[in-house]
C-alpha cells in the first residue's frame, strides 16, 4: 500500500499547463447576434453584495446576559423552518422564455462552484448563488480590518507537486498563509494544557493511553493513510475495509486497550467540531481521513477559507470585462435562485436552467453542461424529474443525512495575549456518548483565534474570536431553524463566552459584539458504509447523459474543501474534453 507521501506525490490530479497557467480569458460574444447587442437582464445582486468577504458597520446590537449579540444571524435565512423550494410561480403556464445559450452553468457559489467555474473559465460560465453573497460556508467577514470566517477556515498543508498545491499558489494563498504546525492545545477544567497529547495535566494511566493514541495516529497519517476521493484499483480496498467499521470501533481495536474518559472526550471534541457526528456514528475511512491528515499542518489565511473563496470570485468577476458595463453582473448571479433544471430534447443535449432573480422574476437559460454544486438535498429538488430519469440516483441521495451547525464570532476591542490557532474545550473531561446526550447538552466544541494568520502577538486592539457549536443530533438544525430560537441560542451561548474570555484573560467589557452564523445542513454525515455500499459513487455520478455533472462536499458525504477541489477537478477535466 502506498503511504500518504508516496500517493500524493505521484501528481494525482496536476493542472494542465493550459489550464492552470491560463491568464487571459477567452470566447465568443456573450450577447447572441439576434438580441443586437441588448443587455441580457440577469437579475442578478451587485458586486458588493455578491463578494464572499462582506464590511461589517453599524450592526444592531442587544444585550443578552450583558454581552452584547447581533440582533440576528447571518448564514442560512430562509423563510418558513425549511430550505427553499422551488417556486411555483415559475410553471404556472409555459417555462420562462430562454434569454441566452452558453456552455456552463453552476449551480451553487461556495467552494464546489466557485471552483468548478473557476477552472472553466475559458468556456465563460455562469454561476448562480442563491445568496447574494457567494462562498457557501467559506463567507467571511471583515471588521476593523480584521478578517475572520463564518465557517471553514484552513486547509491542510499541500504536498510539493500536486493539484492543490498549484491552485493554491494561484490564488495567491502561498503568499498570505500562517502555518499552524502544533498539536492543538485543550481546555480541561478550566487550564489550557498545551501539552495533553504529550500527556500533560493527565494521570500516569491516561497518558499511557494517550502515547499510544499517537501512534496509531502517525501509523495512519504515514503508511495506512486512507485517501478519499477514491484513487481506484486495489488501492481502494483499504478504504472499504475501513468504511465498514465506525471510527470508535477501530480506534478501539488499534489501541487494545480501555480508553480513559479524556482521551475519549477530546477524541469525540474532535469529531463534533469537525463533522458535527460522533466517533460512535462515522465510519473510520472518513474519520481517519481527517483525524490523520491534521498531522501535516494547516494552512490558515487571513479570513480562513473566504480568501480562496473571494479569490476565484474576483477571477471570474473580470470575465465580465468582456461584457458592456451596463450589463454587468452577468457571470456571477448572486440571489440568483435555480428552481428548476432539466434536458430539452433536440440537438445538442442542453439543458434549461430556471432561476429566480433578486426581484422574484423567473428567468431561464440554456446550457450544454450544468455543474450542480448545491447540496444533493437540494438537487433533488431541482432537477426536473430526477426520479423518473435516474431512480439510483434519487435514491443515494435520500440516504444522505445532514447536520446543523452554529459558528459565533466574538468582536474584540482588546489584545489576544495567548498565541494560538485552535484550543478544544474539554470541560471536566466528560463528553455526550451520543446524539441523545448531546441535545441535552449543547456547548462550544473549540474556539479559533480568528486573527490567526496575522501573526504571533501582532494584532492590536481589533480582534475576532471564532467559536464552533455542532449540533450533534438530528434534531438540530431544526432549532437553529426556527425562528424562536435565536433567543434561546444567544441565551445558551453568552455564559460560554464570558467562560472563554475568562480562560484567554480578556474583559467581558471589551466585547462588541457577538454575531452567529447558522448552518442549517452544514455537515454531510460520513456515515458507516456509504463508501463501501457505493452511496457516494452514485450521489457523485454525471447524470442526463452527461448533461449534469456533481460538485459538492456531500459527494463523500465528507465536509473536506479539498474534496470540493478534487472533485471540482475531476469533473471539470470532463467537461472541457466534452466540449
């Protein structure tokens, strides 16, 4: 089998020189002939609404146990307890009328699309976010000129040669990133122990447990690294194996010996943050996958992983160059909704694409290649039909189950005295065992300086910190969902953060705001399986006759960027050669 460093290292997935190395962006006339030039009216929200790093100013505020919250979230707001629907109004006579043919639409503006168009650029595609404000849960924010995340924020180290390191580098990520090389340090019973994984602040017997914890760890970050996406071959087999079992019970069966309470809960703290899912539900491919790579470092820019976001946003931004200014945003559509997708018969095998404009209006377009980017969730929604024309696929899509998230962003009008990336909060050192205990027990999983990547003890006065709160259970994201809850959110929240202040030695006056971002569906469940009963081969497969290609972090049900970029590669290389 070959090692993490041996398969990474063989060029899986490079750029092409043409693609990668390309700086001009060509093609045809965007405005067909027979319109005479007119402007095509998108519908489409401003650039500076759509940008993935949005100015915060004169943001409302209201006390809540004296700390002072943004009177509502940002993140998912839709109206009603569900995610959008297709809107009926769209078909209540004929389709809309077509306004314009092109070769690539995506649906969906987060990692996974912005990507995806991003490396089609030369075919001029358009992209459509149902938000105004591409990036999906890579937005970010600024405040004081502090950048910080809404949600993802790094990306693990890329190794020399490989796709990811070349797309990086483009972006310019190479150029601003800190590297954060140091196993996290955790919180148990109100000490940080910068040294727990060295067995620091633990009895004699725990940290036994823990030395041999980390071998297993380096067993499987250098020799037994399982690599999702899958590579193909024999290769592949290793990730089955481990897909059958649950990450718990393999940790178990490699360790041969009882797991003492803290390791089991800064094991568990690890896996709530990073797949809102217990070590007891995900399988161990996805599991490992993770846990494993965290052993190369992480790359943190300013902003977390909104810098790759409003990067490729900006590219594609100068397409529209190419299009007369009073027509502009035509290539990025942001509070642009798709409804609607489906193949019309007749030459070429395109596809019309419905949407509904920042105004309400329906639209429609016609397209030779749709990258669905949006959750499958979702697709399964808009896909016209999808049922009658792919019943397989339907159906791996309805076994996918996902999980609600809430990310706080503590602003701060006071130094970070501690330097820090990421600290776990282990608390007395007990966990929930399980999604009953965890929704009778919600609390902040880890908190991120937010302003990481600034550099060591250089921040001034201005400073973000970024706490992540899963929601472990099914039940989840229909709290976060309801309108209600916004008060019994901040409500929970405001003693945790007047705990953490207290840990890093920070004021509770020197708090100006709080702001929560909730996700709905943030996280795909990487349940126990879905691999090896070849759930993701199907949910990631082209569909219509390769009229419909998939992007997304669901297609491994694994909330991995790099998966978004992998996959956007693979199946972007597809569409140019079809092209």
């Amino acid at each position: 089998m070959q090692n993490r460093r041996e398969f990474i290292g063989s060029g899986l997935g490079l750029l092409s020189a043409l693609a990668l190395k390309r700086k001009a962006f060509s093609g045809g006339p965007l405005i067909g002939d027979s319109r005479g030039g007119d402007c095509i009216d998108t519908g489409a929200a401003s650039y500076d609404a759509s940008c993935p790093m949005q100015q915060i100013r004169n943001v409302p505020t209201q006390l809540v146990d004296g700390i002072p919250f943004a009177s509502w979230y940002t993140g998912d707001d839709f109206p009603g307890l569900h995610h959008p629907m297709p809107n009926p109004n769209c078909f209540d006579g004929d389709l809309p009328p077509i306004s314009e043919e092109i070769d690539v639409a995506v649906v969906g503006g987060g990692i996974s699309g912005l990507t995806s168009a991003y490396l089609l650029r030369e075919h001029n595609p358009v992209i459509f976010e149902m938000h105004n404000q591409f990036g999906g849960a890579a937005r970010g924010e600024e405040w004081n000129g502090v950048p910080y995340s809404l949600g993802n924020a790094y990306v693990i180290t890329p190794d020399p040669g490989t796709f990811l390191q070349d797309i990086y580098q483009e972006l310019g990520m190479n150029e601003v990133v800190r590297v954060d090389s140091n196993n996290a340090p955790v919180e148990l019973e109100g000490e940080i122990l910068e040294g727990f994984f060295d067995g620091q602040g633990v009895d004699f017997n725990t940290a036994i447990a823990i030395a041999k914890y980390r071998k297993v760890v380096t067993q499987m970050a250098n020799i037994d690294y399982p690599v999702i996406p899958l590579i193909g071959g024999s290769e592949d087999d290793w990730v089955y194996e481990l897909d059958q079992k649950t990450l718990k019970q393999d940790i178990q069966d490699r360790m041969n010996m009882p797991i003492p309470d803290v390791l089991a809960a800064a094991i568990q703290s690890y896996c709530y943050s990073s797949f809102a899912a217990g070590w007891e539900e995900i399988s161990a491919a996805g599991g490992w996958n993770f846990l494993a790579a965290e052993e190369f470092d992480r790359w943190v820019c300013p902003g977390g992983n909104s810098y790759m976001a409003r990067k490729m946003w900006e590219a594609l931004k100068q397409l529209d160059d190419n299009v007369p200014a009073s027509c502009r945003p035509y290539h990025i559509r942001g509070g642009c909704r798709v409804v609607d997708v489906r193949p019309i018969a007749g030459p070429g095998n395109k596809s019309q694409v419905t949407w509904v404009d920042t105004d309400g209006k329906c639209r429609a377009l016609l397209a030779k290649k749709v990258v669905m980017a949006c959750p499958k969730f979702l697709c399964k929604e808009v896909i016209h039909l999808l049922g009658n024309e792919d019943v397989a696929k339907l159906n791996a899509i309805e076994s996918l189950e996902y999980r609600g998230y809430l990310v706080a962003n503590i602003l701060l009008d006071a130094p970070i005295k501690r330097d820090f990336y990421d600290i776990f909060l282990l608390g007395d050192g007990i966990y929930p065992a399980n999604q009953s205990e965890a929704e009778d027990d919600r609390f902040v999983c880890d908190v991120v300086d937010g302003n990481y990547a600034a550099g060591s003890l250089h921040h001034g006065m201005s400073n973000v910190l970024t706490l992540y709160w899963p929601l472990p259970f099914d039940f989840g994201r229909w709290t976060l969902l309801h309108e209600a809850n916004w008060n019994n959110y901040s409500r929970m929240l405001a003693p945790q953060v007047k705990s953490i202040l207290k840990l890093l030695d920070i004021p509770d006056t020197k708090v100006k705001q709080v702001r929560m971002t909730r996700w709905g569906h943030a996280m795909p469940i990487h349940a126990q399986g879905l691999i090896a009963n070849g759930t993701c081969e199907e949910v990631r497969r082209p569909t219509m006759n390769d009229r419909l290609f998939f992007v997304q972090q669901d297609n491994w049900a694994l909330p991995a960027v790099e998966n978004c970029l992998l996959d956007a590669k693979t199946y972007t290389d597809i569409i140019r050669d079809q092209l």
